[in-house]
C-alpha cells in the first residue's frame, strides 16, 4: 500500500474523528451557555441539534474526501427524504409536534405530570417522544403527538398544592367540636402549611353521615404521604374525642304513633 493510498483512508477517519470530537466539545459549550438562560428541556434540544449537524457535516466531508460527489449525495438524501417523508406522517408530525411543544414549554425535564390517564415524572424529552417514570418505577413512552392532542396536568409547576379530604361523622356528633379538633390536627402538622388556611366545607346531610370536607394546602410532591398522615392523625384524634365515624347503615321508622308490630309465637298441637 502506497503512502498516497494511505492518506486517502485515513483523510476520511481523521474528518470523523475531528467531527465527532467537535460535536462532542459543541454541544458541551451550547448547555453550559443554556444554563439560567434556557430551560433544561430547551438546553438538551439544542445540544442535540447542534451534535447531529455538526457530525452531518463531518461525515459529508469525510465522504467527499473518499471520492463520492457530495451534490448527487444531496440529491439522494432529498428524493430518500421526500420517500421518509410519506412513509413515516406520523413521526413528522410527532416532530412537528415536539417543535410545539419547545416553543410552549408545558413541563420541564424533573416535572410530573399526568397524560391521558398516566402519571409519572419526565425523565426524557425528544423530537419524537416524551418518556416518564411512572410511580411504580414504569418506563413509559408518550409520542409528542398525544402531548398537543391531549389535555397535559403538570403537578410541579405550582408548587403549592391543595388536599382535599371528604371526612363523615354521625348526626349527634358537635359539629363546632370536630372542626377544633380537624383544624387542630392540621395546624401541628408540620408539611401543612399555615398560609393560605385550612377550612372545612359542610358539603352535605348523607344518608348515613354528615359528610365534611377538610381542605389544607401543602408545598412539594409528596402528596400521598401527607394525605395518609392526616388521615391516621384523624383516625387518632376521633377515637381520642370520642367522636364516632359512621358506617352506612339504614334505619325502618313507622311513625312517632305507631305501636310495635306484635310477633309471637304459636306451638301447634295435633289433634288426636
């Protein structure tokens, strides 16, 4: 192998290499300037962007360091790209759509967040797909076209959150007494916050209850854990009250005059 055979292999690697060193260090330097500049959704987008065009470019001129002719390549990349183009509608619109979704910023990588009936905290976005971690540790795909079709609740963006807990107690219970107790229980729970206040509605007269609703606010994501600590602290502070949480239960009333209905019982004899 002659030297000038030699460089013409090598001329190609070395444009790769430099190139892909060159997105690498490129990408690195577009999410550090993205830092307080850019959400880190946006920061990962355009890092991407700029590695893959930078590495494009490199290989373009890697390849037209080997002898092909870099205009019938573009030429073939545009009539494959037209082809791609009515093979695959439904990922174009899905990049379409994450395009959308980068300029409207719905939710942010670390954000949870709930999608057609799926919870769970974004771990990943692309030009394709969002992907969640769902609370039972799941891995779960979600193409950016069901993102713009679908209505997106984002539990992190306001931080504050409101727990509402429907709690019943029986009709001879005082009222004034339980919303003491219920606000008291809040008030020494220390992931409840004291501003804005808790308050209890009297939301109606159920068949078998009065039904209140204890609503409190809370800071951070950790919901279920505070709800179940104020429902053992209710449970606690009732049974400590004396003050009765009813089963359902359905009482046969005749009339404030009405005598009991006699029942006896007969022994019939046979007659010899």
């Amino acid at each position: 192998m002659t030297l000038e055979t030699l460089g013409q292999w090598l001329r190609p690697l070395v444009w790769m290499a430099l190139g892909l060193f060159l997105a690498t260090m490129l990408g690195r330097m577009v999410e550090r300037f993205g830092q307080g500049r850019l959400t880190r959704h946006q920061a990962v987008l355009f890092r991407r962007l700029v590695f893959y065009t930078v590495l494009g470019i490199a290989v373009a001129l890697a390849l037209q360091q080997s002898g092909f002719q870099i205009g019938v390549l573009l030429g073939a990349a545009g009539i494959l790209t037209v082809a791609l183009g009515f093979a695959s509608q439904t990922s174009a619109s899905n990049v379409i759509s994450g395009l959308f979704l980068l300029a409207e910023r719905p939710f942010e990588l670390g954000h949870f967040i709930e999608v057609d009936g799926v919870r769970g905290e974004v771990v990943g976005i692309d030009l394709l797909s969002v992907k969640l971690r769902s609370l039972d540790n799941l891995y779960i795909r979600v193409p950016n076209e069901t993102l713009i079709k679908t209505r997106v609740t984002n539990f992190t963006r306001f931080p504050v959150r409101r727990l509402d807990l429907p709690i019943g107690v029986a009709y001879g219970e005082d009222l004034e007494k339980v919303n003491a107790v219920l606000l008291a229980l809040v008030d020494e729970n220390p992931d409840c916050l004291e501003e804005p206040e808790p308050f209890i509605y009297l939301q109606q007269f159920g068949a078998s209850s009065v039904d209140l609703q204890l609503s409190f606010w809370v800071r951070g994501l950790d919901l279920r854990r505070v709800r179940s600590d104020v429902m053992f602290a209710v449970k606690a502070a009732f049974d400590r009250e004396s003050i009765e949480i009813p089963f359902p239960h359905t009482t046969l009333y005749a009339g404030q005059h009405s005598a009991p209905i006699p029942v006896a019982i007969h022994q019939h004899q046979d007659k010899p």
